[in-house]
C-alpha cells in the first residue's frame, strides 16, 4: 500500500493495512512513522505558536493595532482567560484541565496510529493544545490560570492565536476523516 493510498483513506488501503503485520506479533508495520509525524507536527505548531507569541508580546503588546491587510486584518494582543471568543473568563482552570485531558487522549491514541491523515490531525491537536496550555500554566496569573497570547484579529471576528488556528485546522481534518469512515488505526469502514 502506498503513502497516498493510505493518506486518502481508499476502502483499498484500509483492505491492506487489516492484513499487513510485522514479525508474528501481530503489530501492523508503520505506526513508528506515524508516530514520528504526529510528533513532527505537534512541535512545529507548538514553536511556531510559542515563536509568535513571544514575538508580539515583545514587540506589540501595549501598543496599537498593527494592520496587516488594511482594517480587514490586524494584529493586536489581548490575552484571554476564556476559551474562543473570550467564552468562560472565570472557568480557566477549567480549560487548563479540558487541554491536559485532550493531550492524554491523543497520547492513548497513538498507541494504535497507523493513518498518517490522523497523525497529522491528532499532531495539529497537540501542538495547538500544548500551546495554549504553556501560556495558562506560565503566564500571568499563573498556577494554571494564565491568559492565553491571542493576537490575530480579523475585522468583526474573535482575537485567536496560532495554537487556535492549529486546533481548529486538526479538529476539521478529524471530522472529514470520521465522515471518510477512516480510523485511527486505518482501517476503513464503509456504509
């Protein structure tokens, strides 16, 4: 089976994945690699997020908006106690445990990875999780109450962060992966 079959969840690749196994005990060859990605990918957006935030609160925070693409698009930090769209202000700890509990699942899931779509998915989750979850342990007030760096600000639209960006882009690939009938573990299920 090749990378693209298995990428694009085909009832073909999911055949093949369900009789692959490496040596007699019975583990299907390529969940290392599939790990690795989810890993790759949770780094990159977790330094990609750290890097921009570190960046504006240096460089923009209590100044005024920049604009990037006129009014349309500006950059300006806020920092965030809730969840999107300044949702639960009072419940951070809340969501500091809800990103614990998200980075455990992930962590249980890829036991059984073996569809590089999901890993990529899973590891855009992560990073973005992780991300988000520095700044509430790190930043003030501190002990798991921190308020997230948000910074991007789209006209008539919620102030969010790379991390958002991250979670949102893994969370639709999830979905249009369930809807695929693609598992984690890539088999195929067809309706």
């Amino acid at each position: 089976m090749t990378e693209a079959e298995q990428a694009i969840g085909t009832p073909e690749a999911g055949k093949a994945e369900e009789g692959a196994t490496a040596s007699g005990d019975g583990a299907r060859p390529g969940r290392g690699r599939r790990v690795a990605v989810l890993l790759a990918v949770a780094a990159f957006a977790y330094l990609i997020d750290l890097g921009s935030k570190l960046l504006v609160v240096a460089k923009l925070e209590h100044h005024d908006a920049v604009d990037v693409i006129g009014t349309w698009l500006q950059f300006k930090v806020i920092r965030n106690k809730g969840a999107a769209f300044g949702f639960g202000e009072a419940m951070t700890i809340v969501f500091t445990v809800i990103a614990v509990g998200v980075i455990v699942v992930i962590a249980r899931l890829a036991r059984k990875l073996y569809s590089l779509p999901w890993a990529i998915a899973l590891g855009l989750l992560l990073g973005g999780a992780f991300g988000n979850l520095t700044d509430r342990v790190f930043r003030a007030p501190g002990g798991l109450q921190g308020a997230v760096v948000d910074f991007i600000a789209p006209r008539n639209y919620a102030v969010f962060n790379l991390a958002d960006s991250a979670i949102v882009c893994g969370g639709i690939l999830i979905v249009i992966l369930s809807f695929r009938g693609l598992d984690p573990d890539g088999t195929v299920h067809k309706d």
